[in-house]
C-alpha cells in the first residue's frame, strides 16, 4: 500500500497479515519468486511491501541474498513486518519511506519487486522513475498487478452495491481497476525499462467460512469504515448473499476462488 488514503492502522495491518497475506499474498509472492530471474546475490528492494511478505520468501529462499529491503508508507505495515522477523536472525532491513524519495543511492541494487502496489501509487511515472534510480544499469524489475477482480471480489461489489450503494461497490473493486496491459507496459517503458516481458499469474484464493472470512475482507479494504458503520445487520445480509454467490467455489467450510495478476518483468 502506498497512496496517503490508504494508510493502515495497526489493527488493519494485523488483518492484512492474518487474511490477506495468508489468502492470497503469500502465493502470489511465492509464484512471482518462482517465475523472476532472481540471482542468489541480488540486491533486492520489495517496493510497497506492506507486511513483507515478498522479503521474507525471498529469504526464505534465496539465504545468500546480498541484501533485502522492504520499504512502505504505512508505518504500521511497517512495525508489523519488522515484528514477524524480530524472533530469530533476519537480514531484511524495514523502511518507512515514500516511494517517489527513496533515501537510497543511485545504483543501489540489482532487483526491484513491487507486489501489488503499483496501482496505488498516485504518480506512477514518477514513482517508477524513482525505482529505475535506485537500480544498477541491467538491474531488473518485477511487477504484479491484478488482470482484473475475481469472482469473490465480484460478490462482494454486488452485495455492497444491493444493500448499502453502488459508489461503495465500484470503490470497492478499486485495486482491481489498474489493468490496461499496454498502458502498464507503457509507463514503464517510459520510466526507461526496457525488455518489458508481461505474463499471467494465478494463484487460488483460500478463503474461510464466510461469516469469518468476509468481514475480514472487507476490513481490508478502504471502504471498511463506511461499511462497518451500515451496522451488523447490514454485514450479516452482505455476508450471506456473498455465501450464496460464491457456491460453485465452495471447498468445506470454505471456498477456493481462483486470482489472477499480470506479471510485468523489465531492465534497466
């Protein structure tokens, strides 16, 4: 997360790590890994790196990694990523910082991973510029932004729009709306990428039973607060008719809805 109006709380960013990342996060950052040219002595900046997910895969398996950093704007995605790593010995630094004014030198590292945070960020030429800076001449870029919502997503919007607005339904697919290919491919084109290969992710969303599941989700998101002030019996309607339309989708308790994200890899 990077744009002002999506600053999390700390209670937020313990739902993000507890839902989100476990959901979904964590296997995307696992596939990006798997499918990116990671050198075992890279120098790698996860770029909005939210509670650090893609830092610590990356450690995980990449042990000789010259160096990992993990910067955001929210200090409490922040304070939760250190704190995930403070028990035992890390090599992941943790960094609150703007994206568009990284405190670092030019040429500072080989690889830039930027997992679902590109769409937030309000000036994206500026931004990727600021990333092109910090990399090495032949350093690469990783970037992942949703092809679109899923069906969970879907469900959610159409729940919302039924029972509260349709302003708080479209805004509620906001982080799935940044997914013009070549408009993507064209910005980083023009931040001075070049190579630019785009592929295709998917990755199967866990999700548990949803009278548990859906709030979660939706405390997520950054209508949460508009939504959560409807009352619970308005959570209790969104939360049934997502139950039902999520039915083909049905594992146990559960669900498994499947997700898919581009996946843009380029050089400097």
């Amino acid at each position: 997360m990077s744009h002002e109006t999506f600053h999390l709380s700390a209670e937020a960013a313990d739902v993000y790590e507890t839902q989100k990342v476990v959901a979904i996060f964590r296997p995307l950052a696992q596939a990006t890994v798997d499918q990116t040219n990671v050198d075992p002595h890279d120098r790698v900046i996860d770029v909005a790196c939210g509670t650090g997910i893609v830092s610590r895969v990356l450690e995980e398996k990449y042990p000789s990694l010259a160096r990992i950093v993990g910067v955001d704007l929210n200090q409490s995605m922040i304070e939760k990523a250190r704190s995930l790593t403070s028990s035992g010995p890390t090599r992941i630094e943790w960094l609150q910082t703007d994206a568009l004014d990284m405190p670092f030198e030019d040429h500072s590292f080989s690889l830039a991973i930027c997992q679902q945070g590109l769409q937030y960020f309000p000036e994206k030429e500026r931004t990727l510029a600021e990333i092109r800076r910090v990399l090495e001449p032949g350093g690469r870029i990783a970037i992942t932004v949703w092809s679109g919502a899923s069906p969970l997503f879907l469900a959610i919007a159409a729940a919302l729009e039924t029972f509260i607005d349709r302003e708080i339904a479209e805004r509620s697919l906001t982080p799935f709306t940044f997914n013009d290919q070549p408009h993507i491919e064209s910005l980083v084109s023009g931040a001075g990428f070049h190579d630019i290969s785009i592929s295709r992710i998917s990755v199967d969303r866990i999700v548990g039973p949803a009278a548990l599941s859906i709030p979660r989700e939706i405390a997520g998101n950054p209508i949460a607060a508009e939504v959560a002030a409807e009352g619970p019996a308005v959570m209790s309607r969104i939360v049934e008719s997502v139950n039902e339309k999520l039915a083909e989708f049905r594992d146990g308790e559960g669900f498994i809805v499947p997700q898919e994200s581009y996946l843009f890899i380029a050089t400097v």
